[in-house]
C-alpha cells in the first residue's frame, strides 16, 4: 500500500483560503468587514503581505481576490466548503435576527 499524497496546510494558509473565500463571496472589502466574519487577527498583514499572490487593493483598505486566488480555492474544496457553509450559516441567523 502506497501512502497517498495529502496537502498539508499550514495555519497561515487556512487563514488565506478562507479571506480568498469570503472575498470570492461578498466581493471587494475591508479587512475591517472580514474580520467581523471571523477571518482572524492577521486579516491585515495577510492581505497586505499577500504571499501567495491571492489578493489585490483595489482602493484604500479596500481588498479582493484575484485570478490566481480563484484558480487556487479550486485545489482546497474542502476547506471552501467548510467557510461557504460558516458564511450561508452567518446570512441565515443576520435574516433570522431581521425578522424578529
């Protein structure tokens, strides 16, 4: 039996995937914005640094994902999953508190 061949994804890089997706999601923002979903801390110097080559400015403090972000989310499905599902879970309870 051959051992299969697993990314492994750093803390960082989870953290990265999941800002890709919530920009894929809601479009161009603020770290400020992304942070109230939850995307860490480091939301800033991640977008800022952009290692990976993920995100771009498109205004002051204002952020997206580019191409190369969207290519990639296709390598991570399930960590896209797991942060799409926090994010239709996020809309249901803003809508719930709506209604009341």
């Amino acid at each position: 039996m051959f051992p299969t061949k697993k990314k492994i994804v750093t803390s960082y890089k989870e953290n990265a995937i999941q800002i890709a997706v919530y920009l894929n999601d809601i479009g161009a923002t603020s770290p400020k914005k992304l942070r109230e979903f939850n995307s860490g801390k480091k939301t800033l110097s991640i977008l800022y640094s952009n290692f990976y080559g993920w995100f771009q400015r498109v205004d002051r403090g204002i952020y997206d994902i580019t191409v190369k972000g969207k290519q990639e989310l296709m390598n991570f499905p399930g960590l896209v999953k797991k942060y799409e599902k926090y994010l239709k879970k996020r809309r249901e309870t803003a809508e719930d508190t709506e209604k009341k």
